[in-house]
C-alpha cells in the first residue's frame, strides 16, 4: 500500500511536470501573465515628482495589462543605484525603470562615478515627460529680455549670478550650453534643489533663476520667464517665447523615460511601449499631468532612442566644460 | 576599563591619520575657496590632536580610576555577539526574502535570548514577519522584499 | 491674513476625521515609545517613516510630530516609576520623580507634569503661530551666507556647552563632521570616503545611523545581563492638592521659556532643556538642598520645558527648514520624502499643509493629556512586558526601518555596525548627541560655505557684508572665547556638577 501511494506520487508529479514544460512555450509568448507582478523601478525617493508621474503611469498600466505593478523604489547615488539595478535585472519584461535626463547620461559619462552600465545596457520603451529649461529672473528685476541678461553677463563677466540645482543638473548643464553659445560668463552658485534656488531669488541673493517649466513658483506673479529651451512654446507659460524665436538654439531640461533591460523581447519591449502610450492618452492622465504641471510627451522606442542619442552627444559636447570648471 | 579606553584612542589617532593621508590626495584649494580635501584635513588633524590629548590624559590619570572590567561577563558578551550576528544575517532578506528572514531572526532573539515560550515566541514572530510583510503591502504601499529564489517566491514568500 | 485666520484655516484641516485619526495614532505611539526604555524620539521617529509613505504630505507629517513631542510626555513615566529614563530628555526626570514615587506621590508627580507639559507644548505651539509670519518674511534673506554663519554658531554652543568632559564632545562633535565628509563632495561632485560603494554616494544615511546609535546600542547595552524583571513604583492619586499646583506654577512658566528659546537653536537637544530648567529651579528655590529627595519642581520644570523644546524646535524647521535636532531631522526628511521642503516658501506655496500640521500641535497636546492621566494604567501596564520580548520587536522594527528607508540591505548593515560603535563609544562614556548632530550639521556647514563663495567668487567678504551674519559670527567667538574668562568658568562648574549628560 505504502509503495504504492509512493509510486502515485512521483507518477502525479511528473505529470504536473509534464504539464509544466508543455504550457512554457505559450507563457512566454504571453507577456504579461495575469499572477505575475511587474516591478517599476523609480530611481528617487517615494513622493517627488518623478515618483508620482511612475506610479501614474503604474495605475495605468494596470488596468492597461491586467496585471499587478508595484512601484519600487531605489534611490540613491543621483539614480545611479537604480540604474545600475535595472541593467543588471533579468530581461523578461517583469522588471522595467525610470530613466530620467539628465542623470541616467551623465552618471555614465562622468568617469568618476565608475558607472558599469551605458545607453546599450538598456531598451527604452518610451519617454513620458519633458520638463523643459527656462530662465527666469524676479518680477521687479532690471533685465527684460533674454538679451538683457546676456548682455549684462558680456558686459561683467562672472558677476551677474544663477543659480543651478546642483552639480551635473540639468541646469549646470543648460547654462554651461548659453556660455558656450554666447560667450557670456555667469556666476554659477549649485543650490540644493529648487526650492533654495527659487527662495535665494525672491530673496535677491541671486538675480537669474534657472529652472524647469514645472517648478510651480515661476507661474505665479513674483518672476518673468524670459525663454523655454524647447523647439515649441509651452501651454504652462502662455506667451512665453523659446529660446530658439529669440536666436539661441539650445533645447535642454529634464525629462523621465521608462525603459527594460537590454536583453528584453522586442515583442516584450512592444507590448508594455504602446501600453504606456495607451495611458498616456487617457483623459484622466492628461488633467492628472497637468495638474501636477507636467508636460507630457510620448516618444515610441524609436523616437526615444533618437532624442537619448542627440541630447547625449550634446553632453558628452558639455562635459568637458564641466570638467574644466575643475 | 584603562587598558581599553587606550586602545580607543590608538583608534582615533589612526582613522585620523588615514583621514589626513586620503586628504592630501584631495584638491585642497580651488579659485574659489576650500576645496574637497579643505576640510577632511582639518577635521582629521584636529580629531589627532584631541585624541592624542585624550590620550595623555589617560595615562596621567591614576591606576585608581581603573573602574573594573570593560566587557560584561561571559554570557552578557556572547549575548551582544549574538545579537548583532542576527542583524547582520539579515542582510540575507534580499535572497530569501522578507518574511522568512524576519520570522526567523525573531525566533532566534524570542527563543533562544528572551526564552520565551514556544507559544508566544511563534505568534510574535508570525505577526512581525508574515503579518508586517502584508499590513506594509496592502495598506501601506511599501514593498518588502520577497524572496529571489523562484522555489521560495512561489510560495509567496 | 494674520496668523489668527491662518490658524483656524490650518484647524479647518487638522479637524479632517483622517487627520485626527493620525494625530491620535502618533500621539498614542509617541507616548509608547517614550515609555520604552532603549528607544528614544529619533529612532522612533525613523522606525515609522516607513508607516507614512502611502499617506498624504499632511498626514504623515501630523503623525510624525505627534510622535515627536508624545515621546516627550510618555518618557516621565518610566522615569518616575521606573527610576529608568524612557528617554533621554527625561533622566533628570528620574532624580526627584522617583523619589516623589518612594513616597507614595507618584500620581501627583505624573499628572502635575503632564499638565506642564501640556503648557509648555501649546506654548511653544503659540509662538511658532506668532513667530511663523514674521520670520518666513524674514527668511527670503536668509541666504547660504546666514546660514552658514548660524550653523557655525550651533556647532560652535554644542562645543561650548559639551559639559563635564570637554574633550570626549568634543571629540564626538569631529567624529560626526568626518562621516559628514562621507559622499559626494559639495564643490566638484566627486566620491569622497565612499570606498567605491554607491550606497555612500550621497553620504552615509543618518537615520540608519540614529537608529543604530541610539537604538541598537542602547539593546546591547541592555544585553549585557540577562533580562530582569523590572521593579515598578506603586501609583497613587493623581489629582494634586492645592498647596502642590501653586508651587509648579514657577516651573511651569520657566520650563515653557526656557525650552521654547532652546528649542530655536541648531544642535540643542530637548535634554539639553530640561538640565537647565533643573539647574534654574535648584537655584530659585528657597530650598536647593532638598532637590533630589522628591521636590516637584524638580519634575514639573524639566517636564514642561522638553515638551516646549519639542514644539518649539519645529519653528526653525517650519520657517527657515533649519532641522534643530536629530529629530527634526528625520521630521525634515520626512517632509522631503512628500515633496515638500520646510522653509519660507511651504507657507506660500501649501499653506493648508504647513497650518494643518501647527493646528494639529493642539489637537495632540490635548490628546497627550487625555493618554497620559486618565488612560495611565495601560501604560504602566506595558512596563510589565518582558524586556527580551519588548527588545526583540523593537529590533525588528529598527531592521524594518533602516530597510525601508532606501529599500537598501547596506543600510541595515550600516545599522549594524553603528550599534556596535554606540555599545563601545557609550561604554566609554562618549556623548553621543554631539556626533549626530554634527553629522546632521556637517553638509549643511559645507555646502553653505561653498555656495557663499560660489556667489561672491570667492572673496570672504560677503561673511561681513550681512548684518545677520556678522551678529551670528561676533556670538560664535563670544561662545568660543567665553570659557577662557573666569566667571564663565564657575557658571560652567556648577552646571557640570549638577548631572552629567547635559547633551
């Protein structure tokens, strides 16, 4: 008897087995499977902006998918941590993360940070938001136009003072690209964040604002945005003229991407892109965007890859400026 | 009590030492003031020149403030090491993920530390691990690690 | 607006049932974790900021300094019947406390300082409401150069008042400036002391080392013997005679002052407060030889001023976003966590959160009274609980906690190894307050230095061009140089001989 119901076991067993090995094939061609959780990685701590947007974009893809997908979040290093993360996770579509710009580039270009991964440890699935550059300066400030302010840098060299939000921001960044365009020499002074930076204005301890169009403080009435770094006018900032209207190509900001590992599917890769395309077309995403002041916009992979590849050659053109600051 | 306060000191004295050297290595000044090494030089010479004072201070003081020993008896001290082995274990969390990790670490600290009943030592260490792992999950939208390994993750650990 | 309307505002939102629900929630964990021996307001406070991420930047905020200053009230009670402080700002608690409960007057000891508490509390609430307009206007000049000036001068009062061993704070206030240097430098962005580790990139996390500091350390020292039942002084009536409120009417009055002013400045802990409103009721008292054999004022005065230290070290933090103390630095993170940066512009920007929190101090206050009298039995029941199975669960929060903070092992190792640094350095009679605080100051120090410069391309003139900063620098060096005059020297004597810990 006991030999017997020994035998029923492994025989029951090697059926579920069976049963198992048979029904793979067809797992795999089915992405997502409905009890398994995909895993978002956002690279910033829970309750910033980039961390809302992901779990947006989360929700959406839920119901989108009909599977569970949990936010995770791994902050650390400027991303770095994340990032490092998400080259390494298995590419099978079940672990993806946020890419934002200017930090998923430049962790990787600057040598000193030691970074393992690069643009081909990833495949992007799409862009989300574009927060493009501004410069701005107090609304009782002397400087009118974007020219005024250029001319008072030419005029003084390394006295008219902006502020960044860091080092190796995209605001670093973004003035770096005006000197170089212009010749002019600002006073750059890395504030932590926005918020110092904006309270060091109204404060006139500074007397350029340099920022992003979805810093909340610039569309009140105490500044005067003198130009966006985009190739169009902003529906933020209505009346608002970009740098390009007013003779200065530059086209900079920060942006937040999601993107798998390299390695994933492409039917994978395609599935969860035009998913997040799909949310991102939703009213309720839409009016959820623009009330935290977010300038959507979807980039298919293709396009992604394209806008990754050009704002990368431009940093790669910035770095050494940044290095000879040194 | 002397003989290790001493040994503390040699201590400072010798991270202050490294501070300095990995300093010196540092930019120290740049056009527009202190650089990166500015202050792990300064910090590290002043945190030598404490601790040498300390130091002295040390062996002026009399055999008489030799307050007993500095470790705990035997078993208080196998105690600490044990406890802090259990913290330390718990970096496996990431592998087996959270719950088996904690159950197990506060079955190890109920049981085998606090000598808890078999009964109480279980309930608690279920609470804190299964029932933390899903009140955090649920309600509280903080994802706890669950575990790498496939065998374990299909169980729902 | 004035502040009155802006306060009924804030009201209007910290009467929202979920925000009530919250502010009970962190006042009744509060008070549980004052009343635990071995855990203290700021790994409390880390433990649970992990509880808050789901909830709404008002919601979490009420909860966690709700927490914050009920840590204040529930430490009194392990300290009278304990003869143990439950927490830190509560030690000096214990000299008169208990010897008030080994003479049947725990009761009168416990609600007279709940009561004191409570005054201080809503005292230092009040003038954070006054204090809020004013100074957030006056914030918009603040600028890197003040701050770097005023961080300077909070250094520079932890060094001044470091008490009976100059040299061991001293000491620790480096100590905690070294790990400071820990990540990426301020000035070029590189790795520093990172050991190429990533996780140390942006310098090493403070609260996975308050946790560890603080809370596991005080564990191992526990550990040290096998876990003893502890012996609990009997309760008696609570309600106090006549003849005992006149005589904490002056406590609670200088208690309310003194930790409200203490509270405003960087790197005064609440301790720090109710020492010196021990010291001050010792010497107004017509009877200092009797303090340390039950007086009340030697309980109502230190009560009340921690409680006013709690409250009123928010106002740097809500107006300037100056985090004062450790726990206030995890509060400010926790704000930062929400998206939310305390200072000048959070009244400006989400004036429902910023007065929905302050309105909320009143409503805990309130609540604190009502856990800490009448509900006082299943408190002291909870010291009954046996301290292997208490240190256990706490232990498996700290692990929760550092975990969660960053999802990140490294920092539960981090944990670790700053128990095992606390255990060792506490042994040897180190403060450790110093050390924290100026890991928490440290940054800022560098950071403001380096932007100050940045704005005037390096010239150190612009220290002197600030009025503000030239008044912080001129009382930095009065505090440097003051020790060396000898009036100061004997005022400094008797605080050393009053009790050891003034940190």
């Amino acid at each position: 008897m006991a030999q017997y119901r020994f035998h029923s076991r492994i025989v029951g067993f090697f059926c579920v087995f069976a049963v198992f090995v048979l029904f793979l094939p067809a797992w795999a061609a089915e992405f997502p499977q409905k009890d398994k959780t995909i895993q978002l990685m956002v690279h910033w701590s829970a309750g910033g902006s980039s961390d809302t947007g992901a779990r947006l974009i989360a929700s959406g893809l839920e119901k989108e998918l009909g599977t569970s997908v949990v936010v995770v979040n791994r902050p650390g290093a400027g991303g770095q941590i994340g990032y490092t993360a998400l080259s390494q996770a298995k590419p099978d579509g079940y672990t993806i993360g946020s890419t934002n710009f200017p930090s998923a580039i430049s962790s990787y270009l600057d040598p000193n940070r030691k970074a393992t991964y690069n643009r081909q440890s990833f495949e992007l699935l799409a862009l989300h938001v574009l927060d493009p550059g501004i410069i701005a300066v107090k609304a009782d400030s002397p400087y009118k136009t974007l020219q005024d302010v250029i001319a008072a840098a030419k005029a003084a060299p390394k006295k008219l003072r902006v502020n960044t939000t860091g080092i190796q921001t995209d605001e670093h960044f973004a003035t770096l690209w005006l000197e170089q365009l212009t010749g002019a020499q600002l006073a750059r002074v890395h504030l932590k964040g926005s918020a110092p930076s904006v309270t060091a204005v109204l404060g006139g301890k500074i007397e350029v604002y340099c920022g992003n169009v979805g810093d909340p403080q610039v569309r009140g009435g105490e500044f005067r945005v003198l130009g966006i770094m985009d190739s169009e006018r902003n529906p933020f900032l209505p009346g608002v003229k970009t740098f390009e209207e007013q003779g200065y190509k530059i086209y900079f900001g920060s942006s937040r991407g999601f993107a798998a590992p390299a390695g994933t599917p492409k039917e994978v890769v395609n599935i969860l892109s035009k998913a997040i395309g799909n949310v991102t077309k939703t009213e309720d995403h839409k009016q959820k965007m623009l009330n935290m002041g977010l300038t959507l916009r979807y980039l298919d992979p293709a396009g992604y890859k394209k806008y990754w590849d050009e704002f990368e050659a431009k940093m790669r053109d910035l770095m050494p400026l940044i290095q000879k600051e040194s | 009590m002397q003989r290790v306060q001493r040994a503390a000191a040699v201590c400072f004295i010798a991270l202050s030492g490294y501070v300095c050297i990995a300093a010196i290595g540092m930019e120290y000044y740049t056009k527009l003031g202190p650089g990166p090494g500015f202050f792990p030089f300064w910090l590290g010479s002043i945190m030598g020149g404490l601790s040498i004072v300390w130091l002295i201070q040390l062996f002026r003081q009399s055999e008489k403030s030799n307050e007993g020993r500095f470790l705990p008896e035997k078993k208080g001290v196998i105690q600490i090491v044990l406890i802090l082995a259990a913290l330390a274990a718990t970096a496996v969390m990431s592998v087996i993920g959270f719950q088996l990790t904690m159950f197990l670490f506060m079955v190890f600290l109920l049981r085998v530390l606090g000598r808890s009943s078999v009964w109480t030592t279980l309930s608690i260490a279920l609470v804190c691990s299964v029932g933390v792992f899903h009140l955090f999950g649920r309600y509280l939208d903080v994802q706890l690690p669950a575990s790498s390994l496939s065998m374990l993750a299909a169980l729902g650990l | 607006m004035d502040a009155f309307s802006n306060l009924m505002m804030g009201f209007s939102v910290a009467l929202l049932p979920q925000h009530l629900m919250l502010a009970f929630v962190g006042s009744l964990l509060g008070t549980l974790i004052g009343v635990l021996p071995g855990i203290g307001p700021a790994a409390g406070t880390a433990m649970l900021i992990p509880l808050t991420f789901s909830m709404g930047p008002t919601g979490a905020i009420i909860l966690l300094t709700a927490l914050f200053y009920g840590t204040q009230y529930g430490g009194t009670i392990t300290s009278v019947l304990l003869n143990v402080p439950g927490e830190a700002a509560s030690a000096i608690t214990c000299l008169d406390g208990y010897a008030m409960a080994k003479q049947g007057r725990a009761g009168v000891a416990l609600s007279m300082a709940a009561i004191g508490s409570f005054i201080g509390g809503t005292f230092a609430a009040l003038c954070l409401v006054l204090a809020a307009g004013p100074l957030t206007r006056l914030a918009l000049q603040f600028g890197p150069v003040e701050f770097f000036t005023l961080v300077l001068l909070g250094i520079s009062l932890l060094m001044g008042l470091a008490g009976k061993s100059m040299i061991k704070a001293l000491m620790m206030g480096v100590f905690g400036l070294l790990l400071a240097m820990i990540g990426m430098d301020p000035v070029r962005g590189l790795p520093r002391f990172t050991f190429g580790t990533m996780e140390l990139m942006d310098g090493i996390s403070f609260v996975p080392v308050i946790m560890g500091l603080f809370g596991v350390g005080e564990i191992l020292l526990n550990a040290e013997k096998p876990f003893a039942q502890m012996v609990l002084a009997k309760m008696s009536t609570l309600i106090p005679n006549r003849q005992e409120m006149r005589d904490s009417l002056g406590p609670v009055v200088r208690g309310s002052l003194i930790g409200t002013l203490l509270g405003l400045v960087p790197g005064m802990t609440n301790s720090a407060s109710s020492f010196l409103s021990y010291i001050a009721e010792k010497k107004s008292s017509n009877y200092p030889e009797r303090f340390g054999t039950g007086m009340l004022a030697g309980v109502v005065g230190p009560e009340t001023a921690n409680n006013a230290h709690a409250n009123g070290a928010l106002i740097p933090l809500f107006t300037l976003g100056i985090p004062a103390s450790p726990t206030v630095a995890i509060i400010m993170g926790a704000f930062m966590m929400h998206g939310l940066i305390p200072g000048p512009l959070l009244f400006k920007d989400h004036p429902g959160i910023a007065w929905g929190v302050i309105a909320s101090f009143y409503i805990g206050n309130v609540m604190l009274v009502i856990l800490n009298l009448p509900l006082i039995g299943i408190w002291v029941k909870l010291l009954k609980i046996p301290y292997g199975i208490l240190s256990a669960i706490i232990l498996s929060f700290t692990v929760l906690g550092a975990y969660s903070i960053n999802n990140s092992v490294f920092d539960v190792l981090v944990m670790t190894l700053f128990g095992v640094i606390g255990y060792l350095l506490r042994k040897m009679d180190f403060p450790l307050a110093p050390a924290v605080l100026t890991l928490i100051l440290g940054p800022m120090m560098e950071s403001s230095l380096r932007t100050s410069l940045e704005m005037s391309q390096g010239s150190f003139g612009i220290f002197l061009e600030s009025p503000v900063a030239v008044v912080f620098l001129v009382l930095t060096a009065v505090i440097l140089i003051a020790p060396s005059f000898s009036f100061f020297r004997k005022k400094k004597q008797s605080l050393a001989a009053g009790e050891e810990d003034l940190l």
